[in-house]
C-alpha cells in the first residue's frame, strides 16, 4: 500500500473581457490569418484592470472546492504556480489563503512559468506522499497581460489571464497504475537557454516589471523535442504504452507544438485537450483551465488516465501522469 494524491475536486476562471484577432489587428500590425496559422488561437481572456492574479486565482479555488464538496477548513496546503504575483511578496498563495478562510497550513508560490502548474502539482504530491498534509490546493493563475509588450506582435497576440485549480487529497493505493491520482512526475529545467524567453526586468535587475521577449522559432524546436522526450520517460517510468493513455492534456502554447508532441507519440488528435484557439497561452493557468473544461464537458471521467506535459521559460519542462 501506498499514499497517493487524488484529484477530488477541479475548477477555473477566465476574466469576462475576450480579445480577439481581429481586435489585436486594430492594434498591431497582424491578422486573424497570420495568428491561428502560427498558434491556432483565435480569441483570449484578458483580466480587467481591477482584477489581480489573486482574484482570478481564488475563484478557480472556489470552483474546485465547491466541486469537491470541501471547504477551506478542510485545505492544509497551497500550492500556487505563477510568473505575475500580486506583489514581489508576500506570495500570492497567502493572499488566495485569506480569502479563503484557511487559518491552517501553509501556503507558498512556485515558479517555473508555463511549466509551473507541472512544477506545483508535482510539489503537493510530494508534500502529500510524505505526509506533511492531506489537502492540497494546486493553483496555476496568470495575468500575463500585464507584461506584455502591446507593440511586440510576436508576444502580445499569443499570451492571455486565466487560472486554474486542482484539489488533490491522500488515499491509500495499491502502488500499481491502476491506483487513482498522481501516478508519477518528472520535472526538467535548463538555465542555459534563458536568452530565449524571458522577461527583460525585475525588482534586482532593471527595478522593473519589464516585458516577455521571445524567440519564437527556437522555442518552438526545443518544445517539441523536450515535450516528446518527457513524455517519453514517463511512460517508461511506469511500463505503458501511448495507446494506454485516455487523453494527453498539453500546455496551450501553440496548436503546431501541441500537434508536433502528439505525432511523435503516435497519439490521434481526437485524445488531445485543445482549448488554445479561445484561452490562448495562460502560461502556468494553462494545463488546469483545459483539464477543467474537458472534466466539465465529460470528456474526461473518472479512471481515465492523464498525461499533463509543458515547457516555459527557464528553460523548464515537466510532466505528470494521473488517474482521474
């Protein structure tokens, strides 16, 4: 027997204002065409002025507690992955665990940017699977908007604000994949491709919030590399076959990568989470927010098995392999 993290409750939210192509081309020199051919997207969900990572972030979290059945009160640790916290500090995990209403446990942020939410899950399953706490709530919220450059049409028509969130509790397996929950994690990082994607500030660098700046093509030829390797090693891990997995739910970076990932596993796109063409790139909110849409429209049920896979600045990359 065994401690395993399983997903009792999912929930999202995507900010009222959607910006489509079309508005973008009022805006920068681009179009409808040029857009959905390079990434597939078509429209976006950008926060409104008012609204803070946190706020997109605890409405996600009451969206899986309530689908849960639980309460704050049952929750013992927060994990929040994102790359645009409310503030330098405190981490935005504390400011979604007061409004909550947790008074228990701990709450921190994790940041490892479109990989994050890979990077927090894998963090509260450890948590979970060492015995330091029983409810985690993994968070992925962005409001990536706000380090756009509006000017730059290769960044700004691609990023959007969203958030979303997992509810994992301890139950006892039986250590085999037929376990529900997280079955397995592999995480990545390589700092030496930094000048690829990045910010161009920060409060020790520039005193600055500063912009995404990009290079798409390389990014491009690492994500498809890194993604299918990762991929790869995980099912290894635990001895399946593509063919085993029910649904790949992918980082929503680009249709071209998604699709790219999916062919060098030999897996038909009718078992990949598409939902890039009206979210966009939600960076760390990426993974939960389809993982919730495809839970609430049925696509995924319970005993499917889940292959979560993304790769973000840094460079970083990860995966999980999961058993709704």
């Amino acid at each position: 027997m065994m401690i395993r993290s399983v997903v009792v409750g999912c929930g999202s939210y995507l900010p009222e204002r959607i910006l489509t192509n079309a508005d973008l081309a009022k805006m920068v020199d681009t179009s409808d065409e040029w857009i959905v051919e390079r990434s597939g997207i078509r429209q976006r969900h950008i926060a409104a002025d008012n609204e803070k990572t946190s706020d997109l972030a605890i409405k996600a979290s009451q969206a899986a507690l309530q689908n849960a059945g639980l309460t704050a009160a049952d929750v013992d640790l927060i994990v929040l992955a994102t790359a645009t916290p409310d503030q330098t500090f405190p981490a935005t995990a504390c400011r979604v665990q007061a409004e909550l209403g947790m008074t228990r446990g701990f709450a921190f942020d994790v940041q490892a940017v479109c990989s994050g939410f890979i990077f927090a899950l894998a963090t509260a399953d450890n948590f979970i699977k060492a015995g330091q706490a029983k409810t985690a709530l993994v968070i992925g919220a962005e409001t990536f908007s706000r380090i756009l450059d509006w000017t730059d049409r290769t960044t700004c028509v691609l990023f959007a604000d969203g958030a979303g969130a997992l509810v994992l509790r301890a139950e006892e397996g039986k250590g085999t994949t037929d376990d529900r929950g997280v079955l397995t994690t592999h995480l990545h990082s390589d700092g030496r491709h930094n000048d690829l994607l990045y910010v161009d500030g920060g409060p020790s660098s520039t005193q600055t919030t500063g912009h995404v700046r990009m290079l798409g093509k390389e990014v491009f030829r690492h994500a498809v590399v890194n993604l299918a390797d990762v991929v790869k090693e995980t099912l290894s891990a635990v001895d399946m076959k593509p063919e085993q997995i029910d649904w790949l739910v992918p980082h929503q970076a680009n249709k071209r990568i998604i699709d790219g990932t999916a062919r060098k596993l030999g897996m038909d796109t009718s078992r990949v989470v598409l939902t890039v063409d009206h979210h966009g790139n939600t960076s760390a909110a990426s993974v939960p927010l389809a993982l919730a849409e495809a839970v609430a429209d049925g696509r995924i049920k319970r005993g499917d098995v889940l292959l979560l896979e993304a790769m973000g600045g840094g460079f970083t990359w990860g995966s999980a392999l999961v058993r709704w």
